[in-house]
C-alpha cells in the first residue's frame, strides 16, 4: 500500500474524520468497516482500532478508494471481490440507499474476471502448485466418484440437462460455429494432420503400466498412467 498515493489520502481523512466523531449506532445508521481489510491482514479482524463506524455511502466510497490502492494483484483482486459484494449483497440490518449506475457495476465486474485470470495464470506457472493441485484434485476426484450417492446426483443431473432441448440445441450450434471458425483457419488444418499421425503412432506403440501392470497405448498411458496411475495414488496414501 502507498501512503503517497491520492486515494490512500483520501480514504484515510475519511477514518480519521470518522474516529474523530467517536461515533456509536445509537446516533444514526451506521456500519462497521474494518480499516485494515480483513482479507488481507485477518489477524487484526476483531481489534477495536482497525474497527470504524463509516455511513453507508463513506463505506462504500472507502471499499472504491480500496481497490486503487493496491499494486498486488491478489490484493486488488480480494479489494474488488468486497466491492462486489457491497454492490450486490445486503441483509435485514443494512439500510443502503445509494444506487449502483451499469457502467460502475460492468467494470467491477470485468475487473475481478480480468484480475482472476491473471492470478490464475500466475499460479498454474508456479510448477510446485500445478503438480500439489493435480494431486488434490486427482484424489478428491476419486474419493467422489467412490461415493454412490456423489455419482447417482451426478448422473441424475446429467440426464436432466441433456434432456433439455433448448440446452441441446445450445450445444450443437455452438459446437458448428466453433468448428466453421477452426476449418476456416489453415494453420488448423495442418496441426490436425500432425496431430492425426502422432495418435496413430501413439496407438500402435504399447506401454506397461509399472504400478497396475498393464499394456496400454501412448497416449492412455501419459494421461492416466505411470505417475498418475490411480494403484499408485491409492498404495502412496496407505503408506
């Protein structure tokens, strides 16, 4: 955070101001914001100084001066994710009357997609996190799919959306249209061929699965096998 930076000024001298009141909800609506926001710093979360009363409209200004103030992309990302709900959720002990113009809603919206994918990014390059999050994910996946009540929903919720015709009919031109804008492309076509002959090799050369000990094609073997083999996922979490 740059205390030189305009809208750290700014917000600050609205919680100075707001301190200085000594403000209490017996005098009017109020709501608590914490100034050190919660996500990034929980460890201050329930201490009286990082709490301040602000009105509905300074606590909303002060999450929008919060999300310029930032240069780390996770923080700006988390600063925008709490403006987004200011913007968007509210329950019975809130009484926010300030209206939300579709421009101001559009770019908190592209700017949290925008931010998302770019943090994403960044972590499928970290190479430690890709290989943990494929773990994760491939025994998570297993301990689901083990559960008979897990598969039953899911089968019941794959035939209710495949039973919809206006989500078929969704499908099918959407998959026509991608494949007219592929064909049209020649670079496309080249790679098909090059990908055609590389699976015909992969089919005709056999592998032996080290850990479940059977013969599969290249292509199967990269992709469910040696490494990734469930047999050793199972044997490794027994050990």
């Amino acid at each position: 955070m740059d205390l030189n930076n305009k809208y750290t000024i700014l917000y600050l001298s609205i919680i100075i101001k707001a301190k200085n009141e000594i403000r209490n909800k017996k005098q009017g609506y109020y709501e608590k914001h914490h100034i050190y926001p919660k996500s990034i710093w929980p460890e201050y979360k329930n201490d009286n100084w990082n709490l301040v009363l602000l009105t509905a409209k300074e606590h909303f200004i002060c999450h929008k001066l919060l999300t310029k103030m930032f240069d780390n992309s996770t923080y700006k990302q988390k600063m925008y994710y709490a403006l987004w709900g200011m913007m968007n959720q509210e329950n019975k002990f809130q009484n926010r009357k300030y209206k939300i113009n579709s421009k101001s809603y559009e770019n908190v919206r592209l700017k949290i997609s925008e931010l998302s994918s770019k943090n994403l990014k960044s972590l499928h390059k970290n190479k430690d996190f890709a290989a943990n999050h494929s773990e994760i994910s491939r025994k998570r996946l297993i301990e689901m799919n083990s559960d008979p009540d897990f598969a039953k929903k899911r089968n019941e919720l794959l035939k209710k959306i495949n039973s919809d015709p206006d989500f078929c009919k969704k499908r099918k031109e959407r998959a026509r249209k991608q494949m007219i804008k592929l064909n049209s492309d020649p670079s496309f076509k080249i790679k098909q061929k090059e990908n055609g002959k590389i699976m015909v090799k992969n089919i005709q050369i056999q592998k032996t699965c080290e850990h479940c000990h059977k013969a599969y094609n290249l292509g199967n073997y990269s992709q469910h096998h040696g490494d990734k083999c469930k047999l050793k996922i199972i044997n490794k979490d027994l050990v």
